[in-house]
C-alpha cells in the first residue's frame, strides 16, 4: 500500500506533464519504418535485475518471467513496427557470488540469456549491474553501457548510441553507482551523464533513454541534476519490485520519466511512444492498456486518504486546512479514476507521448519457439554438468560427534509404517517425480526443496541423494540415526515432534515458490490416520492447501501459451 500523497503530486499525475529532449554518441540501426504526418511510433521494452532467470520454477500457481515469452512478446511487436529493447543490468547470475559446485550450470545459463538477447531480443543496450560480474569484468558477454567506467575495469563497454528509429534518432547512455562496484574504479555517475547526454544531443539524438543501475534516492538525485534525459531505467538490485509493486504509472522526477521494472524478468514495461515532428514534450498518455491498472493504482491512493481523513475525523486536533487540502485531493483522484473509466485513451492532439503498460510475463503468453528449444538443451547440457560437478564437490559438512544424521523413510517405516503409509498419499511423496517430469532433477535451483536434508551433514547432495529423495519424515522431525538407535526410553528426545512454526514458510513454502502458501490449511493436508490424527482434529474444518492451491490455478487461469511447453 503507497503512502499519503501530497496535494502538489496529485495534481501534476492528473495533467500532462512535459519531458526535456536530447541525444550524441555511436550509431546504431533500429526498425526503419518511415514516420507518417502523426510522427514515428516505437515500442520501447524496458527490463532490469533479470538476474539469471530464464524461466520461473513453475512451483507457483501463477508463475512469471520467461525468456521465450518475452521474445516472442518482442518479436509480435516488431511484427507491428519498430522495436527498441533495453535492459539496465545485473542480467546474467541469480547473484554476486554462486556456489562452485553450481557456477556450471549458471554460466550456461548465463550463456542462453546472452545469445537471447543479441539473436532474439536484439537488445539496443544493457547496463551493468553487480549480478553480471559473478565471474569476473571479462565475462560480461555482452557489451556494456556504463559511462562513467574505465577502460582498465576490464567490463566490455559499449560508447553511448544512438539507434535510428524512421527519422528520429534514440540516444542511449548508461552509469552505475560506483559503491555497487567498488573494485572496478566508476567515477562520478551524475558527471558522466552530463557529458553522455551532451554527446548524445550533439550526435543528433532527438530522445535519451538513460540506464542506471543504483538505489531510487540516488536515481532520483541524478535525474533532477542531469536535464535532458527522457526516460530513465532503474536496475535497483535487491530493492526491484516483485510483480505486484511495479507501479503502474511512470514516475516524474524532473524532466525525467522513471522506471522500475520488476526482479526477475516477471513484468516487463513496455511503452509505446510517438514522437511527432518537433522538440516538443514527452507526454505521459494513459492508453486502455494500462487504464485498468492506473485505475487500481488510484483506487489505492484513495483507500490510503480514507484512512487518514477517517483519523482527522477523530481528531479534534486536526489542522482545518490540512484536511481541507487532503479532501480536495481526494476529490481530484475519484474524478481522474472516474475519467479513466469513461475515456482511458487520452492521447493529446498534439506534441510526443508514450503509453505505459507493465505486461505480466506470464503462462497465457506465447513462446518463441527456438528459445523454447534453447532452454531444452540447456536443461539436458546443466544436468550433466551438475552430474559431473557433484563427482568432486566436496561433501556436506561431516556429523560431528552427537550429531544426528539422516536414514530415509525407509528406516522409518520400520517403527512408523501406518505413518509412512499416510505420508504416501501426500504431496510430499511426490516431489522428486514432479522433477522428473520436467527434467529438472539434476538442477540447482530445484533439487534442495524435493529432497531431504538437503546440503545438511549427513543429507542428501546432488550426487548422493537416492534414499532421501521427496519430502521424507526427516524434513520436519529432523535427521534420524540417533532415534533410531536410541533406546525406548529416550525415543521421544531424539527426534523433534512437532517442527518449529516457521520451518516451512522459511525453507521453501516461500512467497517466491509457494503464493497460495498457508499453514494451516497446508497441515491439513498432511496430518491424519496414522500421522498426526489427533493434531488434524484440532485443525477442524477449513481449507486444505489442495484447495488453495486449486483455486489459486483457477484464478491464474489454466490456459497455455501457443509454442509453450509449460
């Protein structure tokens, strides 16, 4: 939920507001459709913080962000008309520092996004972020906008460019917070943008996009201090938005529309911008696309003003004035929600605009069918390689005297076997299979939740897993070898009866793998004969993590993306 917006801020949303125009560098070739009289139109793809996904893990009922769906989501538009493709960086690893024994399968997969976006996405630039140095400033891949970096940080660097768009020429430019890189020696990034904007201008630029991979304060401060930038992306490392925080609207700071696209490739901004003839301003034009979402957008900002006049109500103390101001802005925003509902399309009659839309890269999309094909020798290439790197990881930590170790079910069901038999019907049962199915049994990203004692002493590796494969008993009572050798009087201390209340919300019934999540109703689901019966009454009647789950599915819809296998 936003915060209390000011009365000043209300009203520039509500109105068109005007951007600085300009550009210099390199040359570039875009989509050379010939401007018409209304002027040259281009969709423009604004990514960030990527961060090595090419495709969602599939656990979540609504799962986002998939490189074939995004390609083939930007090759439809280029279908229509020109295209100009933009990432602000920390693209190619999940992180600034991987495990060894996974650094395999994430360079080849770093590898595949790489290719995607030079073949596929064609990407007109892509700046740099701490995620694109896992290995190092001299496997970056692709070249780099940044800058305010040296030639001697080693990083790849691509000059500040221009890229032709029928007759008008986009200037591109990027810089890095030079704390997020600290050995590599950036330079003063508000500086450096002064003079990339200045080349960019003097190159002929008639708009400049630039990339800035830094906190929103700091953005914020190069923005109003760097006149001349049209649009701005903003990679925000740890701080970029999941799906359901990405604004709807663009940002204006300054002259200056900001962007914030979401982590992990899962809602890619898209704007469609016109640019007619002239230097007039870039306007902020709400098209039906987006009217749904800006909709919502002020429908919160008037829920936050509810709960606060509802307080000043209250409140003998309460400055008259205040409260006037903040009624009279309410009223402002129930009259531009009430307008985008009669006419979402409110293009001006005349000057440059873009339409926002933040499109949610979901299942219904459409995938591009050779990245499809990509991604399946990757999954083949990965599993092999993790195969192989599990021969000589070193193992998990050894048990340390009193330390209990891991058995497998089976040697449970050798006391338990009614509880076993329970646990059998459960989901838990079935979560190695589901890899299988996909082929994602040998990947890192996914074994650590379907085996048991995952990395833990004593439990299961990538190479040494067969008797703790599932969600086995020693996931939620704790390793076993101690219990089983224990003697009956001491049976009830050397195993956990119930597991701590957090344990599956924090090791993999997280936000990010599991929406519908809720422990409660997901106990029900497994406990009852045999397994905790007494502890199912208690729960009583409620949803089931089943049904959560199924209505979850529900709500996402079931339908699939033409070409998509999952």
């Amino acid at each position: 939920m936003r915060g209390p917006v000011s009365a000043r801020r209300v009203g520039c949303a509500l109105i068109y507001l005007l951007v600085a125009c300009s550009g210099r560098g390199s040359e570039r070739k875009g989509n050379p459709p010939p401007a018409s009289a209304a002027g040259t139109t281009f969709t423009l793809f604004a990514l960030a913080e990527v961060r090595g996904q090419i495709e969602p893990c599939g656990c979540t009922t609504d799962p986002l962000g998939d490189l074939a769906r995004t390609a083939r989501a930007v090759a439809e538009a280029r279908d229509r008309g020109p295209v100009v493709v933009v990432d602000a960086g920390s693209l190619l690893y999940p992180r600034e520092r991987v495990d060894p024994v996974a650094l395999g399968q994430e360079n080849l997969k770093a590898d595949l996004i790489a290719r995607v976006y030079t073949d596929e996405l064609q990407a007109a630039a892509v700046g740099l972020g701490p995620a694109d140095l896992t290995t190092g400033p001299g496997n970056v891949r692709i070249p780099r906008q940044v800058a305010n970096l040296p030639a001697a940080a080693g990083v790849a660097l691509a000059a500040p460019t221009t890229i032709a768009v029928g007759t008008e020429r986009i200037g591109v430019f990027g810089v890095i917070d030079p704390a997020q890189v600290p050995d590599l020696h950036a330079t003063d990034p508000i500086e450096a943008a002064k003079g990339a904007v200045a080349a960019l201008q003097q190159a002929g630029a008639t708009r400049i996009i630039g990339l800035a991979t830094m906190d929103k304060k700091s953005a914020t401060a190069l923005a109003r201090q760097v006149p001349g930038i049209d649009i701005m992306v903003v990679a925000l490392g740890v701080n970029a938005p999941e799906p359901d925080k990405v604004p709807a609207s663009a940002e204006l700071v300054g002259s200056t529309w900001m962007l914030y696209p979401a982590n992990r490739g899962q809602v890619v901004s898209r704007l469609e911008v016109t640019l007619r003839p002239g230097p007039g301003p870039l306007v902020d034009a709400v098209g039906p696309a987006a009217a749904k979402d800006r909709a919502h957008e002020l429908g919160e900002r008037i829920a936050t003003l509810d709960d606060e006049l509802t307080r000043f109500a209250a409140d003998p103390t309460a400055d008259p004035v205040f409260v006037a101001a903040r009624t009279q802005e309410r009223a402002d925003l129930i009259a531009a929600r009430d307008a985008l509902g009669k006419d979402p399309r409110r293009i001006p009659a005349s000057g440059s605009y873009f339409e926002l839309a933040q499109v949610r890269i979901a299942k219904v999309l459409a995938c591009d069918a050779g990245v499809v094909a990509a991604k399946q020798d990757y999954t083949r290439a990965s599993g092999a390689a993790n195969v192989e790197a599990a021969k000589t990881a070193p193992p998990p930590a050894p048990l340390v005297k009193g330390q209990a170790g891991y058995v497998g079910g089976e040697e449970c069901a050798s006391c338990h076997q009614e509880a076993v038999d329970f646990w059998k019907t459960t989901r838990h049962a079935q979560a190695w299979a589901t890899l299988v199915k996909v082929d994602k049994q040998f990947d890192f990203d996914c074994i650590g939740c379907h085996v048991t004692g995952w990395d833990r002493p004593g439990g299961a590796t990538m190479g040494v897993n067969e008797t703790l494969r599932d969600v086995q008993c020693e996931t939620c009572h704790g390793p076993g070898s101690i219990h089983v050798d224990a003697d009956e009087q001491d049976l009830k201390k050397t195993i956990v009866r119930a597991p701590a209340v957090d344990l599956c919300g924090t090791e993999c019934h997280t936000p990010q793998h599991s929406d519908t999540f809720d422990r409660t109703a997901y106990l029900r689901d497994i406990v009852g004969p045999g397994h905790g019966a007494a502890a199912r009454t208690a729960l009583g009647d409620g949803p089931t993590g089943h049904a959560l789950r199924t209505a979850g599915l529900a709500k996402a819809a079931s339908a699939l993306g033409a070409g998509c296998p999952k």
